[in-house]
C-alpha cells in the first residue's frame, strides 16, 4: 500500500470515530441535561414548582414591577401570532398568568415552536416560568387560532432598581417536522 493510501484510510478512521462520537453526545445531551437538573436544581420543574408555591405565599406588596410581552413571528405572512395584553403590574413573588394568541395562516396542517427572551439579561434568573407553550411544540390545524399561556412569577430578590421586564416570543414555523396520516 502507499503511504498516500495509508494516509487516506488512517484519515478515514479518525473521521468516522469523530463523527461517531458526534452521534454518540448528541444522545447523550438529555441524560447529561437531567442530571445537570437533579444536581443544580435548575431547570427542574418539580423543584421550580415547590418553589413557586413557597415564594407565592408571601408576594411583595410593597413595589410593583411592569412586564411588557412582546411577539415575533420568523417567518413573516404565515401567522397571526401576539400578547393578548402587551403591558401587566405583577408583585414580585406573586404567580401570574399571561396570554398570547397565535392563528395559523399558513394554509397548512403544521407545528410551531416558540423561543423566550428575556430583558434586561440580568433578570433572567429572577424571571421563573411555571408553566409555558414554549416548554414545548405546538402543533395547530390548518386555520386554528387560540390562546395559549404562560404561567410565571419574578422572585422578590429581583434587584430594587429594575421596574420593567421585557419577555419576549419568535414563533418558528416547524412544519417539517409534522407527519401526514
């Protein structure tokens, strides 16, 4: 054999054995996430739901902070999708439900998929969804509208000088995703 052809089989291996491992992590993301979740806490829904309901109990009355929702849709003309309220007073520590509202305009059967943000960036450790459409997809009919909601609450530790919170939705499209019966 030549060593060009050596080369090229030994540059061959290695790839596979990367592209393999590639593989392998990608499975191996979501019982490296849950452990993460059991040892820090975060991301656990049952640990975030205790939490809620021991916070809850004993919101601050005594200040006020404005949480405005904002809606963006990446695929422009094929939804109808925004918060039912744009703008709410919440208590920190109280539990609140907000609203959004998403029609599907895109002639189609499809799934939709909605990714959070929250601002400032600061707050994000303070801003806490109990319950939320983005946790997971969505899947809409064809011309089917409804309201779907977000359950959250700020923690009472948010720092004293922020007042306004922005939370804000991009709905994608996920079509390729839904099968057909």
């Amino acid at each position: 054999m030549t060593n060009l052809r050596r080369a090229n089989i030994s540059m061959t291996w290695k790839l596979l054995g990367v592209a393999a491992g590639a593989f392998g992590f990608g499975f191996a993301l979501v019982p490296l996430y849950n452990v993460l979740c059991s040892v820090t806490g975060y991301g656990d829904q049952a640990k975030l739901l205790q939490r809620a309901a021991a916070v809850t109990a004993h919101p601050d009355l005594t200040r006020t902070v404005t949480v405005e929702f904002l809606a963006d849709v990446a695929s422009a003309g094929s939804w109808d999708f925004r918060p039912v309220k744009r703008r709410v007073q919440v208590h920190p520590g109280e539990l609140f439900t907000a609203e959004f509202y998403a029609h599907n305009l895109t002639g189609r059967d499809t799934l939709a998929q909605a990714v959070p943000n929250i601002s400032p960036s600061e707050v994000a450790g303070y801003f806490h969804k109990t319950e939320c459409f983005c946790f997971t997809p969505q899947h809409f009919r064809v011309n089917e509208g409804r309201e779907m909601p977000v359950r959250f609450f700020i923690d009472p530790a948010l720092p004293r000088h922020i007042e306004l919170v922005t939370l804000a939705y991009t709905f994608y499209d996920q079509s390729t995703r839904v099968t057909r019966r």
